[in-house]
C-alpha cells in the first residue's frame, strides 16, 4: 500500500504531465489511469478542472473520462504583419499555436510558413513549451526538418517564428495520389527515419511523429514538421517528471505516452513502425473510436496489429482493388512483400515494451535498408547474438566460415544509440552496448587472424577457428556475461552446424553455467534448446526432453516473438516422440506445425515448411507407411530445389529420408543412388559430421540389405568411428550402426564379436535410460536370434520377455518385430 506521501508525489507527477499537453492528450491519459486507478484518475481530473476556468478542463471529472471537451477555437489572423512577414492564410492549427503560410515584404517574396501562439496561451505553461520549440528548430539543421529562417515577438508580446515554406502534401496522401509502389513506399520512409535520427543525434525526441507531420515536397522530398511536443533529453536528464506526457496524437502514440510513463527514442520508433503499416496497408494497426479515449488506450497498450499480409485485403471490394491499385501490385505479390523479414520489422518497431523495438532509428532504417536489398535483416531488433544464430539458421551450414566473416562485420557496423528512458542511462546503455559490439568484432577478429598466423603451416578448418576461440572466452569475459553469454551460445550454434556435438556441447554447457546467467533469459532459452538438440543427437532423450522443456516455457510467455524458434523446436520434439517409439505423435506435431507456419504464408516456398515436411517423412516411415513417406519427402526436396537451399542439411535429410522409404519398398537402386548422392555432397562441404555419419550408417545398411557384406563392413565401421568421436559412443548414430554392424558380424560368423558390440549397446543403454525405445528392441531381438542359434534357449527366452514388453508401444516397428520374436518363440524347447 502507498503512503499519503508516495500517493501525493505520484498525483504532483501526473498532474505537470497532463499541464504539459492539449484536452484530448490529458483525457487519454485520465481514461488509462482510469482503467487502472479509479480513484486517482477522479482525484486527477479535479485538479486539472480546478486550474483553468477559462477551458476545457473547467468540465466536470465523468465528462474527461468520456472524451466530451470541447477545444479552444482558433483564431485566425491571416492578413496581419509580423515584421517583415505578411500572414496570407492559415495553414492549419495545434494545440498551441496557428501556422500560416506567409510572404516577405521586401523585394525577396520570400515564403515561410510562420507559427504564432494562439492569444489565450499567453502567460501560459505553453507559452513555456512553444519557446523550446523554437530553441529546438535551432539546433537542428537537416535537408529532412524545415530550417527556422526568423523569428520575434508581436505587438501583444506574443512570440512567433518563421520556418522554410514546404509546399507539399502529407506522406499518406503523396504516396497514394503518386502511386508510389511498395518498395518506393519504404524508401520514403527511411528519407524520414534520417531527418528523425538527426534529431535523436541531438538529443531530441520528436513524440508526435504521424502523416500530417510529415510532407513531401514537389520534388519527393520527406519532411518532418512540428516539433511542439518535442522534448530534449538533456534538459531534466535526472527526472521523468515534467513533460514526460506533453501532446500527442492517440492514433500513433506508443504505450509509454498513453500510460504517462517515460518517453525516449523508442517512443518515435513506435510512431514510425505505424506510419510504415498504414504506409504499406492503408490502415493503421490499432483499430478503435478516437471518441472512447478508454478503448483507445485498451487498444494501444494491449492491442496486437493484424498481420499485414491480411489487412490490404480486408475491406469492400472497391476499396481493396482501389489500395492494390495505388501501390501497383497485386494481392499475391503484397503478400509476398509484407511477410517475413518486413512483417518482422515492423512488428519490432510496434513492441509494446519500449525495450523490445529497434534500440534506435537508424538501426530500424538499417533494417529496411538490407530488406530492400535482400540481405539478412536483423529481425526483430535483438541483439548480435540472435542475430548471428537467424543468420545460421537461414543459411547452409557449409558456408559457415563466410558466416563468421559477415557476423564479424555486422558486429563492427552495429550502432550506438541513445534507447533508455533518461540520457544518462541512454549514454550508459549505448557505450555498453557499443563497447560487447565491439568486443564481439574483435573477438572473431582475433580467431581469423590467429588462424593465419598458424607455425605448424596446417590449414584451419571451421572447427579449428571455433575451437580455439571457445578456450579464451571464460578468461577473455569473465567479467563481462553480456558478451560473454552472446559468444558462447553463438559460437555453440556455429559448432553445432558443423557438426562438431562435443564443442557445441561443451559451450552450451559454459553458457548456462555462466556467472548472471539469469538475467539473460532468451539467451538461456537458445542455450537450452541447442544442448537439448545435441543430447538428442548423443542419445539422452530424457535430458534433451528436460532442455526442451525449458526452452519452449520461456518461448511461449511471448509467442508472438518467439513464433519462430517455436516453429522450429517441433523438430526436436517430434524426433524425441519417435526416439520413445511414438512416430504417430512425432506426425502430429509436424502436421501441427507446418499447419500454423502455412497460415503465415500465401503458399510459396518456406525453408521452415520445407524442413518439417523432411521431418515428417521420417515420422510416417516410423508408422510403417512408407509410400506416404517417400511421397513426402520428395515434396520437402522439391520446396529445397524451389528454394535453392539443396545443400543444407535439412535438404540432404529430406534425401535420405526419402531413399529410406525407398528401402522399405524395395526400390534398392534408387535408394542407393540418392544415399550417394547426399554422401557426396556432405563430404565436399564437412567431410566430419554426424550426418554424414548417418547417411554412411544407412548406406551400410542397404548394402547389408543386398548381400554386400564386405561394403557394408567399410560403411558401417566408418560411420561408427565417425559417430562416437563427434558425439560419443552413446550418440544415436552411433549406437544404430552399432547394431547394424552387430548384424553384420553375426552373418559373417563372428558371433562373439557381435555379441561384444551388443553388449556394449546394452550397457550404454541402461546408461543413458533409454531401454523402452525401437534401437533397445532391435538389439533384444538380435541377441534373442544369436543366443537361439548358439543353442542358449534360456537366454533366447529372455530376450524375447522383455521384448513382449515393448513391441505393443512401438506402433508398427514393434509388430513387425513382434511378428519375428513369434517365429523366434517357436524354435524355444
């Protein structure tokens, strides 16, 4: 409960705030207040009514909070002189003074558009707020803001000054009545994220960004105007009091404004993220009655925008076809333009937590700069390390090292910015940020260097580099977890991708266990899944479901921004519901998936879509129906080919999962060409992966398959070694070809070898706590068939107990495993 004193200290702080701005701007923020502190917003409204007599806020508390204020009226006083100037006409009017379009009255004619503040404002606090505009226009000098050319003091004492005369429209209004396509649409608004950025390079915030304060000029010229809510960061730097909720325009105000909280520059990213929505869709994102000032801000603290992909469609057919025409494009092509990175821009501009948009201006117009160009945005305004893993994600993982190098880059390019609520936090927050930008470029810097600076004459491969980076990075950060948390999880990710399972594990493992770990909540969450992928891959399903866990409870706290990382953590759970023998769980959940990533879409090429489609192939052939699966993984292959992303490792997947199926039909040739041709391609690109080693442990298997023992002994042994030294003896490619080659050895006759190699599959097994899934079954089958030949029917007994035990969990494996034990059985005395 708040003391009498806390109580007074907050209604003193409110109450300059709504001082500060026009009746429209204090009823909004009596209608948040009142949806929060009922009694405080009744306490407020006194107050304010009690001030001026002479206005609006003599109405009584129940009619501000219905939005029922009638304005002051303007006056117009066109025809008058200001010194040299000739007032022609009244250009429009705010909530502190008239603009006029004005003349010289000298031999120059020259136009300005001079601001006068309005008679009954004189003596006033916006007499106050009308002069720091005019200081403000001084500082600036920018082709984008309108130059202050005069200024003084008329008859009445009243100030006024002059500006540079834009002969224009507004943005919105440019644009359509120009036709300007999408592309030209986005450019003109990074012509206003510049003029913005130099104010911020002031330390001025502008906080009433919107069309109308936006003109372009004859020649396409974007320009920002009116300044007279703008607020200095380096006046009142120690406090957040005065004028932290001065006017504002409802339609594009951020949240921070509505709730009279702290304004910064993240306040005009916000303004600009809703420009650039009714810009590319003719609608703003928040839809509401400018006259329920309570539904307004319900609407713009809560809120959520349509996806844009669905609003330029949305509407009466005329008006559809009139917005498709004046952009010149067409349904399917907008479509195309507004989803992904752009969508994802924008939704990070309108972040309703101040935090979460783009740390600056020119950081978003960066952003729409690599768009335009179709390079690697960086999403959705996180920092370099989420960054780095979009980009690993996105890209193949044979290109890692030219990965590494742009990473390094964009690291060294990254912008300070003034983002926090005062300036000096703002300085604060910037260097810092700056100084982990910086170390992070140096730091990949330095790995390139030293590895041309190598005695031993070797080549370094991509491993080597992430290696020897990955042993200086506790000592290198240790008192520095922000960097040091980004590093490791980043460099682990780049492991992972090449394949490496123990590095990546190792710095998965170092990341998690950093020192301030728990202040980096998404940086966990990455750490989580990719250890719990790579346990996977080593064979601990029950810590990588544990991992798993984890991850997906932070992501689904905010799924809006973790849409992705969602989508693509169904891989995991899918692969551990068919490790458990659950292939028709497995197919849910990617049916599921691929579903919701689908309604994102207009139906072209998805990398996402395409490498769950893979997944599913596996899960159908888990089913036992494995035409449906070849079928599907010959889909996912031709999205890869649509995509030109043939050499990933999904893509490679999707062509062992379908040579696989092929196996299972009988199809062995083409099974065996396209094992190859996957084989092949990894080779040139990581000729040490586990993948690799998974596509050499089926061809061993095929190759068992038809006969051809000796070849399958130099697959299988290949791919064994492979497995255990990239993810142990324990991973799950090793201990599949193990049991392979155990078969193998016992057809060849070495049945006390495969008997060893059972043996030990058996007790990596009980190790590691998977003895329910198909692998465990396959080897109690094995041994029941060598212990019934080798004349041990009690041990052969055995085997097959425990064998009914799992056959009825394991859908359509287990009955043809089933099926075989029976036959075993009946050989049993």
């Amino acid at each position: 409960m708040s003391t009498e004193k806390e109580r007074w200290q907050q209604l003193s702080a409110l109450f300059e705030r709504a001082l500060d701005g026009d009746a429209r701007q204090r009823t909004l923020l009596l209608a948040s207040l009142a949806g929060q502190e009922p009694a405080l917003a009744a306490e407020l409204a006194r107050m304010l009514a009690a001030v001026d007599k002479r206005g609006p806020l003599d109405a009584p508390a129940a009619d501000m909070l219905d939005g029922r204020l009638p304005p002051h009226a303007p006056v117009d006083e066109s025809g008058q002189q200001l010194g040299p100037w000739c007032l022609l006409r009244m250009l429009g009017h705010g909530g502190m003074g008239c603009v006029y379009e004005a003349r010289r009255e000298d031999d120059s004619g020259q136009r300005a558009a001079i601001k006068r503040l309005q008679p009954h404002w004189a003596g006033t606090v916006h007499e106050r707020r009308f002069l720091e505009e005019r200081g403000i226009l001084a500082r600036l000098s920018h082709p984008g803001i309108p130059a202050l050319i005069d200024h003084g003091i008329d008859a009445q004492a009243r100030p006024w000054f002059a500006l540079e005369y834009v002969d224009g429209g507004d943005l919105l209004h440019h644009a359509d009545t120009q036709c300007l396509d999408l592309r030209q649409r986005v450019e003109l608004l990074r012509q206003v994220c510049a003029a913005v950025q130099h104010a911020h390079a002031h330390l001025v915030v502008h906080r009433d960004l919107k069309p109308a304060n936006l003109l372009v000029d004859g020649e396409g010229h974007a320009r920002v105007l009116d300044f007279g809510v703008a607020k200095r960061l380096d006046v009142d730097a120690g406090t957040t009091r005065t004028g932290s909720h001065a006017g504002f325009t409802p339609e594009y105000a951020a949240p921070e404004q509505v709730l009279g909280q702290p304004v910064s520059v993240a306040t005009d990213v916000h303004a600009l993220g809703v420009v650039l929505y009714e810009l590319l869709c003719g609608e703003r994102p928040w839809r509401f009655d400018p006259a329920n000032l309570q539904a307004a801000a319900q609407a713009i603290t809560t809120g959520m925008p349509a996806r844009m992909e669905t609003v330029l469609s949305s509407g009466r057919p005329e008006e559809m076809a009139a917005r498709i025409a004046s952009r010149r494009t067409t349904g399917a092509a907008f479509r195309r333009f507004v989803r992904g990175d752009l969508g994802r821009i924008v939704q990070t501009a309108l972040a309703k937590e101040p935090e979460r948009r783009y740390a600056s201006v020119q950081a978003l117009s960066d952003d729409l700069q690599r768009f335009l160009q179709g390079r690697t945005v960086s999403v959705m305004g996180d920092t370099f390390a989420y960054r780095a893993r979009r980009f690993v994600r996105r890209n193949r993982w044979s290109v890692a090292m030219a990965g590494l190098a742009v990473l390094a880059m964009l690291a060294g390019l990254a912008g300070t910015t003034w983002q926090l609520r005062q300036v000096r936090v703002q300085r604060d927050a910037a260097l810092a940020e700056a100084r982990r930008n910086a170390a992070i470029g140096d730091y990949f810097a330095m790995l390139f260097r030293d590895a041309g600076d190598r005695i031993d004459g070797e080549r370094a491969t991509a491993s080597d580099v992430l290696g020897d980076g990955a042993r200086r990075l506790a000592d290198s950060y240790r008192g520095d977890p922000a960097t040091g948390i980004h590093l490791a999880v980043t460099t682990a990710d780049l492991s992972q991708r090449l394949g490496d399972l123990k590095a990546a594990q190792a710095l998965y493992e170092q990341a998690l266990a950093w020192p301030g770990i728990e202040g980096f909540p998404g940086q966990r969450a990455a750490a989580q899944y990719g250890l719990g992928v790579v346990r996977y891959f080593n064979g601990d399903n029950a810590g990588a479901r544990a991992l798993l866990d984890e991850a997906l409870g932070y992501w689904k706290r905010d799924q809006a921004r973790h849409v992705v990382d969602l989508q693509e953590s169904a891989s995991l759970q899918a692969n551990l519901e068919r490790a458990d023998g659950h292939p028709d769980v497995a197919a849910q959940v990617l049916e599921q998936a691929i579903a919701a990533r689908r309604a994102l879409l207009d139906g072209g090429p998805d990398r996402i879509v395409a490498a769950r489609t893979a997944d599913l192939a596996a899960a159908y052939m888990g089913m036992g129906d494995a035409a449906r699966a070849r079928e599907t993984a010959h889909s996912a292959w031709a999205m890869f080919e649509r995509l030109q992303l043939q050499s990933t490792s999904d893509a490679l997947g999707a062509l062992n999962n379908a040579a696989v199926a092929s196996v299972q039909l009988g199809d062995l040739a083409v099974a065996e060409q396209s094992f190859r041709r996957a084989a092949e391609i990894y080779r040139r690109a990581n000729p040490q992966s586990p993948h690799l080693a998974a596509l050499l442990s089926n061809l061993g298997t095929l190759e068992l398959k038809q006969g051809r023992l000796d070849d399958a002994r130099v697959d299988l042994e290949q791919a064994l070694d492979m497995g255990t030294r990239l993810g142990g003896e324990g991973s799950r490619v090793a201990m599949g070809t193990r049991l392979r080659l155990a078969e193998l050895l016992a057809r060849q006759g070495n049945v006390v070898e495969a008997m060893t190699l059972l043996q030990t599959q058996f007790h990596l097994a009980e190790q590691q706590g998977d003895t329910r899934g198909p692998l465990h079954a396959g080897g109690l089958l094995l041994r029941a068939r060598l212990r019934l030949g080798a004349g041990d029917h009690g041990g052969a007994r055995n085997d097959l107990d425990a064998l009914d035990g799992l056959v009825a969990a394991l859908g359509p494996a287990g009955a043809a495993m089933g099926k075989e034990a029976a036959a075993l059985r009946a050989g049993l005395r």
